[in-house]
C-alpha cells in the first residue's frame, strides 16, 4: 500500500503543473503509519520477544514517546514570526502605491492577488500559465504573443531574474526583449525578512524618457536591449 501510494504521488508530482502540495497525501499516509507503528512497538515491549522487566518496559516506553516528543516540537508551528513588522508594511503599501500610481496595466508575474490590491486587472499565476505556455495551448501562446508585441503592459514584475522562468525563452526570447527591453530592480527588492517579492521590472523602452513609478530613484537599469528609437508607449 505504501509503496502504491507513494509511487502514485511521485507520478503526479512529476507532471507539468504540479507542485509541492501534489505530496500532501504523502505526509499524511505517513502521519498515519507513524501512530500506527507507535502502537505497535509499545504493544512489542510488553510482549515475551521483547525479554524486558516491567520496569524495563516502562523505561523503554518513556524513550519512545520522548523521542516522539522531540520530533513534534521540532514541527512547532509559531505564527508569532510571520506577523510582519512595521517596516515591512510600509514598504508593501509603498510598493501597492506604486503599483497603482503606474498608468495602465501592470502584471505581477508571481503575485495576482497584489494586482488586485493595486486596482489593477486579474491575471494569470505564473505558476499555473507557464504550464499552458509549455505544452504548447495555441489560443493562449497567441494571446501572451499579441500582448507582448502590442505593449500591453506598462510593467511586467518578476520575483526572479527573467532566465529562471519556464518554459526557456518564455521572458528573455527576442520578442519580450523586443518589447520590455528596459530592465530594473523593483522598488523594495532589497527588503530584509521579506520572501516571495518581486525583485525586477520590464519595461518598454519608451520609459528611459519619463518618470515611472516603479523604477526607484538611483536603481541599476538594463537598457542594452532597447533599440535607438523610443518604443510606443503602453496601451
């Protein structure tokens, strides 16, 4: 049954679109064998094979729940440590405000719910889309094509640099360099305790011509893909 399931859960994992909540059944099968064989050394130390002592079945016994103590607290779930400090929520509604000051639609490959939060319109999670973009789905390859090639955006955001995305080419083809050939850091990007932020920013060309939220004061711009001429601004 073990070897079944766990296979089971291997297969699936394996698969485009999966992640690591596919294992889920996994910890719980094994959360249930863990009671299962306390039981049952417990019931092994009271038995004739085991040759202890009454008082060697109660010292034994007490190892076993100690040790299965110590495994438990080490899984101590202390939500105390996520409560975000002052800090970090000044700089997320800073960074909500420049979302929101930016005109036009701003993705946030990684994070839709922010886009939400900003007024901004829903989009697609990365991690589901870059799955669709894999297989290939043509209605949809077409749509993400058309988007970039138009500048539909007016900023594109990545928790990761644009080369760690799958499928390959998906952020850093000819196309998107084409079209977002202006690269930062995002405003925050060097937050202390903060995971899971977007650390960089596409931006059409045009924008080395303006002021644009998003690109804070002083921040390392890539420009080299841009071409001589301003590209056309968002829409």
């Amino acid at each position: 049954m073990t070897v079944l399931l766990l296979g089971a859960v291997g297969f699936v994992r394996a698969h485009d679109g999966a992640n690591i909540n596919a294992v889920i059944p996994a910890y719980a099968w094994l959360s249930v064998l863990a009671g299962l064989s306390i039981h049952r050394i417990l019931a092994w130390l009271e038995g004739p094979s085991a040759a202890l002592t009454a008082h060697g079945v109660r010292i034994a016994a007490c190892a076993v729940w100690l040790a299965l103590c110590a495994q438990l607290l080490a899984h101590v779930y202390q939500p105390g440590r996520w409560v975000p400090s002052r800090a970090s929520l000044a700089y997320r509604n800073a960074f909500l405000d420049d979302v929101r000051k930016t005109p036009g639609d701003v993705w946030l490959v990684n994070h839709s719910y922010d886009g939400i939060l900003a007024g901004k319109p829903l989009h697609a999670e990365w991690d589901a889309f870059d799955a669709i973009l894999a297989l290939p789905y043509p209605p949809v390859v077409a749509d993400f094509n058309r988007a970039i090639a138009q500048r539909h955006y007016a900023a594109i955001l990545l928790d990761r640099a644009p080369e760690a995305y799958l499928p390959e080419d998906a952020l850093t083809g000819p196309a998107i360099r084409a079209a977002y050939g202006l690269r930062s850091v995002a405003p925050g990007a060097d937050q202390p305790n903060v995971v899971d932020q977007p650390g960089f920013v596409l931006l059409p060309c045009g924008d080395l011509s303006r002021e644009v939220p998003l690109l804070p004061p002083g921040a390392f711009r890539n420009a080299s893909d841009c071409a001589a001429a301003a590209a056309p601004a968002p829409h």
